[in-house]
C-alpha cells in the first residue's frame, strides 16, 4: 500500500501563547515537542514546528502513514492537547 501524506494544524489554546506561558505549560510544551521529535526520528513526521502567525501562533507538521487510522493513532498520542476536535 501506498503511503498517504497528512498535515495537521495544532491550534493554540489562547491567542497570546506561547508568549505568555506557565511553567506547567512550559513543561507541557516541551514533553509535545519531545514527542514531535521522536515521531520524526521514527519515520512518521516529515516536519513540524511553529507558525508565527500575527492573528494567533499555532502549529503545523506533516505525518505520513499507510493509512488514516495509523496517523489518526499517533496524533491522538500526543501529549498535552485536548482531542475534542479530532
């Protein structure tokens, strides 16, 4: 089967972040990118990363996968995010 190639926009979870973050959130934060990381040493992110939008920050990556359900499955692993709107 053929790989499919996926893009998925993170949204924020208030317009002024990360400028103004916690430092629970920071940790939050730094334990996603961690898991970012580790997705794309694994073969499964092609990129990911920061917009720096002036409207609002938000992020966006690039998964490939042999099919939905398995980027659908690595994306809901992610930590701190809520998946309400998967």
């Amino acid at each position: 089967m053929q790989k499919k190639y996926f893009s998925l926009r993170l949204l924020s979870p208030r317009p002024k972040f990360p400028t103004y973050i916690t430092d629970g959130e920071r940790a939050i934060m730094k334990a996603h990118s961690d898991y970012w990381k580790g997705s794309m040493r694994e073969g499964y992110v092609l990129a990911f990363g920061p917009v720096l939008y002036p409207k609002g920050m938000y992020g966006l990556g690039y998964r490939c996968s042999r099919e939905y359900a398995t980027s659908n499955g690595i994306y809901r692993k992610r930590p701190g995010t809520d998946n309400r709107y998967i």
